[in-house]
C-alpha cells in the first residue's frame, strides 16, 4: 500500500479488458490500483501476472452479486483508505449467440450480474468517492443497438430525461418478467440473437446518464466526472479471436475517463468511444465494424 490514500479500484479485472485497464492504471494513476474478481484464486494470478512486469497492485476479492462482498469490500475501502477516487465497473457476463440455455434463463442471470450487480456496486461504493472523482460504467455500442431495436414507446421511455432509477429498474425487471411470459417481442424488447445481454447494457448506459444527473443535483461542487462507454470489439473471451482490438486497445477509453484531468469539467454523464462523446439516440448511426462482430 502507497503512502499516498488515493486510490482506484476496477472491477472483474483478472483478464480481458478488465486486467488490461488494471495494468495502464498501475502506470498511469498516481495512488493504488485495486484490482477485483469473483475467483480469489483467478484474482491472485492476475496479481502475479502484473506483479511479474513489475507493477503493484492490490487484490480484492468481490462478487458483484453478492451484496455481502459488495460490503466487504466498501469496507476495506474505507478503512484503508477512507473514500474512493477512481471506480471502474467492468465485470459482466454474456452468453454466446447460439447456447442453448432458454432465454428466460439467459435474461435472469445477464439481468442479475450485468445491471443490477453494477447498480448495488454503485449503491455502496457511490458516496465513497470523493471530490474530482471519477466514475466508468463499461456499457457497449450493443446498448445503442438495443435501444434502435426497441418499440417507440420503450425508446422514448429510456431516452427520457427525467426517467428514474426507480422507473429504469422497473423496465429491467420487466424485461426478465416478459422473456419468462414469452411476450418480449410483443411488449416491444428487441428481437436480436444477444437480447439479453444487449437489454443489459442499455440498461448501464441508462443508468449512468441518471447517475450522473444525481452527481450533478446533489454534488455538483465535488466536480466528480461519471460516464458510460464502448470500449469497442476486442479480443476477449467475449468478443472473439477476430476482434479489431487487443485488451489493451479496449482499454483505452475506459482508462482516458477514469483519468480525466482534476479541473475537467466534461464529459459527465455521457457514452463515449474513441475518446468521443457520442450521441446516443434511436437515430444515431452505428459503425461499419459492428456488422463483422461475432457478437455474443
């Protein structure tokens, strides 16, 4: 642990884009970097592996669908540390295109580790950050194309401004809810071959825009900076050995947000990729690279 009590925190970071994000905050954040997963044992090898390019982080354990891990580790913060200054939520999961594991099921756990294990990260570990802080909720450019795939009325519900948390969990659960009812499609939820993964991630990016507009109401003098973003098609176990980008290319984005210079006053409460705010509305045009994308 660093004489310096600043510290950064990136969650689901024992590989992919996760561990990549670790590593470039190991050389570039002025504090610890505290790296996270779910496996204690997955957790320590990654440790070991940046260890071994002689860089220091810290290991943690946390499930982001346990609230008593989610606690644990608040508490560890505060402790050590006493607040939070840089806090990137990467984990998620995904099913692959052609599992067989029914929808219904499929929507249940995505839902449950990709939304809501991100919002009760955000419940806990939200009032730890402290003034310039910032916040990275890794969404996708999927979530833009679950928000085009919806009807009008879901598109206008979750592009509204005033929607509220209470209002975005609600539709989350009615997406779950209508899968297992087998009327998704009637209700108006996408028909893709990744809907419940993409349901997810439109979800975060929702949820980000509303969190930020909180920071803004209730800490607008902490300058505290938080944002969704794309960090693109990379070469996870998700995203396939014929992405564009290496881990550590995806990480580029994520890691540009997360240290984003301490007078900044932008972006907040934005999706950014390629270190671009990008619109993100039912009109907005999706790259050419998207259709190659052996998407999950």
């Amino acid at each position: 642990m660093s004489s310096c009590n600043r510290v950064a925190l990136v969650t689901g970071a024992n590989r992919g884009i996760g561990l990549a994000i670790v590593h470039r905050l190991c050389q570039q954040f002025s504090g610890d970097v505290v790296l996270t997963a779910r496996d204690a044992m997955q957790g320590q090898a990654a440790m070991q592996q940046l260890q071994a390019k002689g860089l220091s982080p810290c290991f943690h354990l946390l499930d982001i669908c346990d609230q008593q891990s989610i606690r644990a580790l608040r508490d560890f913060l505060l402790k050590e540390y006493g607040g939070l200054d840089v806090l990137v939520n990467n984990a998620g999961i995904a099913f692959k295109t052609h599992d067989p594991t029914p929808l219904p099921i499929q929507a249940e756990v995505t839902m449950k580790t990709n939304f809501f294990g991100t919002q009760d990260v955000c419940t806990e570990l939200l009032p730890l950050v402290r003034p310039q802080g910032r916040v990275v909720n890794l969404s996708g450019l999927l979530s833009l194309v679950a928000l085009k795939s919806c009807s009008p009325e879901l598109q206008q519900k979750f592009t509204s401004e005033t929607i509220t948390e209470e209002e975005l969990v609600g539709l989350m659960k009615k997406f779950v809810e209508d899968t297992k009812n087998g009327v998704h499609l009637k209700e108006g939820w996408p028909h893709l071959s990744f809907t419940s993964y993409a349901v997810t991630k439109l979800g975060i990016t929702v949820l980000s825009r509303m969190q930020a507009r909180k920071l803004s109401e209730q800490r607008r003098a902490d300058k505290i900076l938080l944002n969704s973003c794309c960090p693109g098609w990379v070469r996870t176990n998700l995203g396939g050995p014929k992405a564009l980008k290496s881990p550590e290319e995806g990480a580029e984005t994520p890691v540009y947000l997360a240290l984003l210079p301490s007078d900044a006053d932008g972006p907040h409460g934005q999706f950014v990729m390629e270190k671009k705010v990008e619109q993100w509305e039912p009109g907005s045009k999706l790259p050419p690279w998207l259709q190659l994308c052996e998407l999950p």
